[in-house]
C-alpha cells in the first residue's frame, strides 16, 4: 500500500481554485497543466486551460506544485535589528540546556 500521507498533505493545503496555471504531477511522472481542481471522495475534478475537466482517481495525483501569480504581492521579510538579533541568539543559547539532559536524544 503507498503511503497517502503526501498526497494528502498538498491537497488539504492547496484550496480548490488554482492560481493562474498549477501543475498537477501524477504517479507515473507526467503531469498536466490545469487551472482549477477539486478533489472528494478519491477523485479529483481537474478544470484544464481550456475549460474542459478531466476526473482522475486522487490517489494518481503524487503532487500540486502552485503557479506563482505574478501580481501576487512579494512578501517582504522584516530586518531584525543587531541588538534584537542578539538577545535572540543569548535566548536561544539559554534554552540549550534541555539537549544536555536529552543526550542522544536531542538530533
């Protein structure tokens, strides 16, 4: 039996509208451009470019990988400043002591 974990794991983050044009990758390598999809009781509705649909069983589907739509904003990280950067680091190396007392257990 093939774990189901993976599959199961994209499609429960990934909504049911696709964005612009997602890829969906199925077992055997190939994969289909598509740009909507629903999936429910072990099979997925897939919406194709040109509007079709296509219904697969969801267990053929290894994975979603998500178009990146270009007028999505870009997120943008915020820089920590030195002096916060530092008292994190003494935070974090203060905390250390749990890997100690966990020995091989730690990693």
């Amino acid at each position: 039996m093939r774990p189901f974990l993976p599959i199961l794991a994209v499609l429960a983050l990934v909504p049911g509208a696709a964005h612009a044009t997602d890829l969906v990758v199925f077992e055997d390598g190939r994969g289909i451009r598509v740009k909507a999809f629903n999936v429910a009781e072990g099979s997925a509705l897939l919406t194709l470019e040109d509007g079709s649909q296509l219904g697969v069983p969801s267990r053929s589907i290894m994975t979603i990988e998500r178009a990146v739509d270009p007028e999505d904003p870009q997120p943008v990280e915020a820089a920590h400043a030195p002096a916060e950067t530092q008292a994190l680091a003494a935070d974090l190396a203060a905390q250390e002591s749990w890997r100690r007392a966990a020995g091989r257990h730690a990693e």
